[in-house]
C-alpha cells in the first residue's frame, strides 16, 4: 500500500540520533524540573526562546502536547462566542474538533491565490469571534496567501475588529520562492493568535506545539490546560529546547526542506506525465501537500484506489458537511519515497477513466 493520504515526514526527515542525545543532556542538566510537575505553559526557557523569535513576552507562549491540543481548548472558548469563520477547504481535524465543541463555523472559499477576501469581506458580520486561517502551504491545498491579500486582510482584521488566528505549522517548510510577511507580524502581534509546532521541523513525535496569544487569552487559556492535564510533557519541550540551544535546529531544517522538496517535484512530474490535460492541481512552493480536482467523485475513486494500494483523502473531508470537495482529493508527498510517489501517482491515474465512465 502507497500512502498518499498522511502528512507524516519521511523516518529519513527525522533527527534521531541527536534527539536521543538531546533528551539525554536535558534530564542530566534539568531532570528534577523536568520529570516533575511545573507550569501549565510549559517548560520555561523553550517558552522565552519562543517569546523572543516572536518579540513577545513569555507569558504570552503557551506550549501544548501537540498545537491540535491548544485548538481544543481555543474551540471550547470561542464555543458560543460568535461564528468561528474557517477556509473551504481547510484542516479536517479542526472542523471536526470545532463540531465537537458545539461552535457556530461558516467556511470562506479560496481561489488559487487562497482565502478570497471578497467573499470574506460580504460575510463578515459584528458578531464573528475569529477567522481561522493558514495562510502559508495551507492543508490541504498548499496555496500560499499572497503578501498583498495578507496585507488587505490584516487591514480589514483591524477595520472590522476580527480576531485572526493564523495557523504556521509548515511555513518554515519552503523549497522556493520568498517568504511573505505572517499575519502575526502585519498586525504587529495585535488581535491574532500565532500557532505553530515542532512536528514538522523537529519532530511529530516530540508532541510539542505552541501558541502566541494575546495577553487577555493567554491566561484563561492556560487556566484550561491546567485543569486537562496540570504540566504538559516538559521532557519533550526540554529535549526541544536543547536541540536548539546547540544550534541544530536550522541545518535539521535544511535538511528536511532538501528531502522533500524532492518528494514534492517527484509528485509534480508524475501528475504531470500521468494526468496532464485530465486533472488540475496546485502547485506548492514548501510544506506537505497538493490539492488535485478531477472529473470524477473521489469518494468511489478512493474505494478502487485502496484496492489498487494506493491511499490519499478525499476532498470533501475538508469542507463542512455537503459543501464541497467532492471531486477533489488531498495528495501528500510528505512521507513515501519519490519512486513510490511515481508509482502511487501511476496507480490513481489508471483509475481515473473508469471511475469517470462507472
């Protein structure tokens, strides 16, 4: 089976050897505070470390087991609140997660550019609690919001009074092209939440996610993650923190971005050689996925391809309920080999016309 369907890295992407020697060093250094009970934000030098890279002050850096951890506990604040307004498509784990909470969401759509702000700007209503958006290498389309949409956004956000909250796990992750600005720096770190992570730097495993929230937030939220789990895994926050004291974080960094760049050119030559003319795709500068629309429903696609051995996440799992995505499907080139990739690719093409004709 070639799995086309999870943004996992590659075993190849991961630091093993110095994260074995990382977690060695901390628990000798710092292991009575570390195999402990502590604060509820989190093991404090990687908190500082965070709170300087952003020019914040620490106590507004919450870390979490993981960055979904803190949108449970975000979802179950803006619950009641007000609509939480998310892309279409966007990342199905928060619809679902939002759903669970009770929240009132309506979906935005994207065009090839990302969120479209017309559509955004008619929709907008007093009452709306914040815009969930990841604006760079979004999953699951990999589009990028342009700098001058992020602009006008941050412009709009400050008009209208709408709390942003700017999802970041994979825009350190870019092969090419430049960098825009993050919405947390356009609004000068005023009215957004920043959430990011380690998982796709470092390590998924590690469980180390974070938020910079605003300072009225941060404290409430942090009242929540006392009472879900009282300190979060401090030996994997100080295992972290060590591996980017010794400086290792940025060739690790280049060397993902090397690994999957790869993956992500082995995945644009095959769709190309594969469906070219048939099918149409985005075409990411960094992170772990593409977005493909085809001529047919993904959801029977999907059945003849896992009978085929190949995997992938169909379109509508990123849209609310009925709403969209049904010929559409998520590719991630993150995690299987650019020969498996060739071949996963070949295997959903050759599907594609019977599908089209059942």
């Amino acid at each position: 089976m070639i799995s086309l369907a999870r943004g996992v890295p590659a075993p190849e992407c991961l630091p093993v050897e110095e994260l074995t020697d990382c977690a060695r060093v901390a628990l000798e250094r710092d292991g009575h505070t570390i195999l402990s009970y502590g604060s509820a934000g989190g093991y404090p030098p990687l908190r500082a470390w965070i709170a300087e890279r952003h020019g914040v002050d620490p106590a507004r850096v919450l870390l979490t087991n993981g960055s979904l951890q803190g949108f449970v506990f975000l979802a179950s604040h803006f619950a009641g609140r007000g609509r939480v307004l998310v892309e279409a498509p966007t990342y199905d784990r928060p619809l679902r997660i939002l759903a669970e909470a009770g929240a009132e969401v309506a979906a935005v759509p994207q065009d090839e550019e990302g969120l479209d702000l017309d559509a955004l700007e008619a929709m907008l209503d007093p009452g709306d609690a914040v815009l969930y958006t990841i604006p760079t290498f979004q999953n699951p389309s990999g589009r990028t919001l342009s700098a001058e949409r992020r602009e006008r956004l941050a412009a709009l956000a400050r008009e209208r009074g709408l709390l942003l909250f700017e999802d970041d796990p994979y825009g350190l992750i870019r092969f090419e092209g430049d960098a825009p600005p993050s919405l947390f720096e356009l609004m000068e770190g005023e009215g957004v939440i920043y959430s990011s992570s380690f998982s796709k730097t470092v390590a998924p495993g590690v469980r180390v996610g974070y938020y910079v929230l605003p300072p009225e937030l941060a404290a409430s939220v942090e009242v929540m993650a006392t009472s879900t789990y009282i300190t979060p895994v401090l030996l994997s926050q100080a295992t972290v923190h060590e591996f980017l004291r010794r400086g290792a974080f940025e060739p690790n960094l280049e060397r993902v971005r090397g690994l999957l760049r790869l993956r992500r050119d082995a995945m644009l030559a095959a769709l190309e050689r594969e469906l070219g003319g048939r099918a149409g795709w985005s075409r990411p500068e960094g992170g772990y996925f593409l977005w493909l629309d085809l001529g047919v429903e993904t959801a029977d696609l999907l059945e003849r391809s896992t009978s085929a051995g190949v995997t992938f996440v169909k379109g509508a799992d990123f849209f609310l309920p009925g709403a969209g995505g049904g010929r559409s499907a998520r590719l991630a080139f993150s995690f299987p080999s650019p020969d498996e990739i060739a071949e996963g690719v070949a295997r959903l093409a050759a599907l594609v016309p019977a599908a089209a004709a059942a």
